[in-house]
C-alpha cells in the first residue's frame, strides 16, 4: 500500500494469516515533514525524490521510519493518525481492521475539519454567499472521505445511545451470560459506558458549536443536537451518583 494514514484516522490491526510484510511507520505529526512545497504526501517514502529539497523542503527535518519485517500469526497495531507503507514480502493473507472509540473520536474530529478546510480553500474562488457553496463543500467532503458533518452526527448519536443503553441496563451481574468468561470480555462496562459519553459530549458540544456544522439544515437531525447533549449529561450525572 502506498504512503497513507488509516481512514477517520482510526486505530487499526493487521494480522498475519500467513506471509510476510514489510511495515515503514511514521508517529503522528512526522507527515508534515514529507509533504511536498505543495502540500502533498509522498506516494513512497523511499524514492529518491524525497531527498530533493526543491520538492521537499522539510525531509531532512524527518525522523526514520519505525520498520516492521511482520511474521505470519503476528499482529501489527496502529496508532491513530500514523502514517505508514507496506509491502508484501512474499504472497500474503491478511486480516485487518479498524476502529474508533472514545480515546480517538476527538482525532477523528480533528480529521474531518481538517478535510472541511481544504476542500473550502480548493474551491474558494467559487464561493458565493447566495448559494449553496456550504452544501457543496460538504458533498465533495463526503465524495474524498465517506462522511459529512450530519452522518458524523449521527455516528455520534447511535454510539451515544448505544451508551445510554449500557448505563440503564447496569451490568446485570445475575445474568448467566455473566459466568462466560468470553461474554464477560466483550461486555462494556459502566465505567467505560461513561468514559465514552464523557468523551462524546466533548466531541459533540465542538460540533455544535461549528459554523459550518450551524449553517446546514438541521431540522433533519432527531433528535435536536442541543437534545441529544441534555439527555447525554443527565445520563452521566445519573451514572455517577
């Protein structure tokens, strides 16, 4: 796969079936030293062109690569917003998958006003107040990564009430499923029922508060945004008494 970062700036796994791959990992934040004087991400960190200071006037500010040779039965982790480039070394099956959750929701966030952004500089010299310009901008938005401002929303929504669900249930610790030590695992817990809808008011009070967000048509939206961040704190401070 070519030089990328993972999509929502999610986390990821990446296990081995069988075959070999070769993992070249940037932290989060060393990207913007391999951009080049136009802004864009390499499609290979290892061409020679990198090293050419009037395309790539910041390379030599990079760290290496963390490089990873992945053994078949191995896992490989991801961090959110790492940039990365693989090659199969020989021929190869993989699993991969990917994820969000409270410790990165706000990452994701961050990505899709980042995305926002750019496409609003792209096509700047378009904008007309009278339009639609706002409404375009978040279609081309969803055209590049799959998701606009009211499916985010909404993303937001069901996992909160997913949440919800969890803190009016309790834990039910009579149930027999409680006894499996495999349910017991995959069991969300009250603390961590919490812990995400902490995390997805925070998220979800940025988003609100977003002009770009304020000036589509919300009417949509069920339930109201300003609603749904009530029900979400009552909920919370009901958990925690």
């Amino acid at each position: 796969t070519p030089f990328h970062a993972d999509v929502f700036r999610s986390y990821s796994w990446s296990a081995n079936i069988c075959g070999r791959k070769k993992w070249l990992l940037y932290p989060a934040g060393q990207e913007e030293f391999l951009k080049d004087r136009h802004g864009n991400l390499p499609f290979d960190v290892t061409a020679p062109d990198l090293r050419d200071k009037r395309i790539y006037p910041r390379y030599s500010q990079s760290q290496p690569p963390l490089e990873i040779i992945q053994e078949s039965g191995e896992i490989v982790f991801i961090p959110s917003g790492w940039h990365h480039q693989v090659y199969n070394l020989e021929d190869t099956i993989s699993i991969n998958h990917n994820w969000v959750n409270g410790c990165n929701v706000a990452v994701m966030w961050g990505f899709l006003q980042d995305e926002l952004a750019a496409v609003q500089r792209e096509i700047s010299q378009w904008k007309d107040p009278a339009d639609d310009w706002h409404l375009q901008c978040q279609l081309i938005m969803k055209s590049c990564t799959g998701i606009d401002y009211k499916e985010f929303y909404n993303f937001l929504k069901v996992i909160a009430e997913n949440r919800i669900s969890v803190l009016e249930k309790g834990l039910q610790e009579e149930s027999p499923s409680r006894h499996d030590s495999r349910a017991a695992i995959s069991t969300l817990g009250m603390l961590h029922a919490v812990f995400d809808l902490k995390r997805t008011v925070k998220v979800l009070s940025s988003l609100s508060a977003n002009e770009d967000f304020q000036k589509l048509d919300l009417s949509s939206l069920s339930p109201p945004p300003e609603a749904l961040l009530h029900h979400l704190e009552a909920a919370i401070d009901t958990a925690l008494l």
